[in-house]
C-alpha cells in the first residue's frame, strides 16, 4: 500500500505540474522528479482554501463544462467550488461502497434512508409526508428541515413502513427522532444492518442514543466535499486512515491536517489545509479487521452548532451551510 500511495502521489504531481498553470508556478525550481517516498512532499508549500478560491481557473486541469462540479458546505470556513472528472467522483463513491460493504451494506441492492439538507418538501405543502422516495437507489430521502416533536411521529411511521437496511446523513437528525423513539420507549419495526453518519461531527452521546434507539452500529467515516482522502470506521470501532485515496499530514506543532487527495484531478489538491484536525493513535497494534494502516483517534474542526425555526425545527451550521455555498463570494466565519 505504501508503494501504490506514492505511485499514486507522484501521478497526481506530474498531472497537476503538467496541467495546472497554478501549480505549476507554485513549484517552479521544484524537482518532483526527484522525489523517493511519500516524505518528500514536505518539500511542497502549503495550498490554503483561499488560494485555491482566488485562483480557480489556473488551478483546474479540465473544462468546467461537463466536470463533476461540488460545493463544500463551509463548516470550516469560506465555501469552495470544485471542479473534477466524473471518474473520479466515481472512485469516490467506490470507496464509500466499500466502506458499507463491510459492515454488511450493499448499496443498490439493499434500501437506505438518508437524513439531508436539500429542500425537497414545496413550502405551500399541507400533507404531513416530508420525504421522497428515489427508486433508482432504493433509497428514501427525508427532509432534516421539518423535524420537530409535533413531525417526528411521521417520520417514525414512515421509517417504520419502508424499513431501510441502513440509515445515512446528519447525525444530528437522527439524533432528534433517536431522542424521541427513547424518550416514548417506541419498538420500530426493523432494525438496520448500520448508522453511517456524514457532515458533522458525531459525538459520543449521538453514538450511545442512535445505537439504543435503532438497535444498530454506528459507523463514521471522514472525507470532505472538495475530495479529501477517507477516513472509516471497521467493524471493530477503529478509525482508519485509507493511504489508498491519498495522503494526511499533521501540521508541525498541532493537530491541524493538510490533505493531499488522489480523486481530484480536475482540482488538485496538494498539501491543502482544509481546516479540519485529527488525532492520530500512537499504538503500532495491528487492527483486527486486517485493514493495516495508521489508526485515527479523534476528529476534529466541524461544527455541530444550530438554530430553532420558528416552528420547533432544527436548522444546522451545515443547513445554513448549503442556502449559502452557491452564492459567489459567500462564506462562513469559523465557530469557536
């Protein structure tokens, strides 16, 4: 695996020297060829979200027409655009197939429900059904922006008839309705193979109430809207950091990370920080599950902050994050 990350690493800096005008006047008098192992990238300067902002066009390797275009929510900061190729979206999404499939997931085969952030209930709406069903993944898609202790019944009733095999999106709502399923000593009539949480932060408590109420694991995973390498949880309840999607380093002096990811070929990211930080194991233990590389203690850096609505309803740092991130110029300051 260390042969192919840097394989994989010095692929990605011949594509980005080559094609990118960015980095390419960002390494000149810079030999990659010289380059023998994963270290030599410390001899790279440090890429912030803000140069990357400010110099989009030079920084890209592909039309924007046609890429596979994501915002970052700006839970960490200013939100970013990305532009990259639809392969590598899809190596993305591989990765987190993967990541399911060991805790017993098919995805495409098996339903899911998601808790999101996208407005799919009309406002002029009067029916109590705040969610869609999207047939082509078997996947039930619920709004996070209506649950409040007069709508959870429904999304428990709805929850109850489709009876997903796994349960995905904002640990926050699920941890509301996971709340109220505990708090009313309510007996669902399923039991999902898993919980994978995604965007926030899931704390320990978000853990313990999910798991009692749905009578399921939860299993986290970390990577990022602009691409960053993934981070997951096995079976075992120990956070891997995957060294085949790229590549994590610790800032000197603290626990902030720079990322330096394989799927972003159309906006290469090299040596980025991205805001966030992580606590890695100091334990050489090999993990049970097979999967050997460095283990990850802890992360960091996102915001678990909200607002109530008028009506009762939990909106989200990452809700607030989404009505703003298509907006040119937009951001958000950091929450401390």
């Amino acid at each position: 695996m260390e042969e192919l990350q840097f394989n994989e690493l010095m692929n990605l800096l011949r594509h980005a020297v080559s094609n990118s005008k960015f980095y390419r006047e960002l390494y000149d008098g810079i030999d990659i060829e010289s380059f023998s192992s994963v270290d030599d990238l410390k001899r790279l300067p440090i890429v912030t979200k803000e140069m990357i902002r400010q110099n989009i066009d030079d920084v890209i390797t592909i039309p924007k027409m046609g890429a596979s275009v994501s915002n970052t929510g700006g839970t960490t900061g200013k939100s970013l655009t990305v532009y990259n190729r639809k392969v590598d979206s899809q190596k993305r999404m591989a990765v987190l197939d993967f990541f399911k499939m060991k805790h017993g997931f098919y995805n495409l085969k098996m339903k899911r429900a998601t808790f999101m952030g996208k407005h799919i209930v009309p406002p002029n709406q009067k029916k109590k059904v705040f969610w869609r069903y999207n047939a082509a993944v078997k996947q039930m898609v619920y709004s996070s922006f209506h649950i409040t202790e007069e709508n959870i019944p429904y999304y428990i009733d709805s929850l109850n008839k489709f009876k997903p095999d796994s349960i995905d999106g904002f640990p926050s709502s699920m941890y509301d309705i996971a709340c109220y399923i505990n708090r009313n000593e309510i007996k669902l009539d399923f039991r999902p193979i898993a919980i994978f949480p995604t965007a926030e932060t899931v704390t320990s408590e978000h853990r313990e109430v999910i798991e009692r109420a749905f009578g399921a694991k939860v299993r986290d995973q970390y990577a990022s809207s602009e691409g960053a390498p993934f981070v997951w949880e096995c079976e075992y309840g120990h956070y891997h950091y995957d060294v085949t999607t790229g590549i994590i380093e610790q800032m000197e002096g603290s626990n902030e990370v720079l990322v330096t990811s394989f799927t972003t070929y159309g906006t290469p990211l090299i040596r980025y920080r991205i805001g966030d930080s992580m606590v890695f194991s100091k334990s050489n233990d090999l993990c049970e599950c097979g999967f050997n590389t460095p283990l990850v203690e802890s992360i960091e850096g996102r915001a678990i902050d909200f607002l109530y609505s008028t009506k009762g309803a939990k909106i989200t740092l990452v809700n607030i994050a989404n009505i703003l991130k298509y907006m040119p110029n937009s951001g958000l300051l950091n929450n401390s």
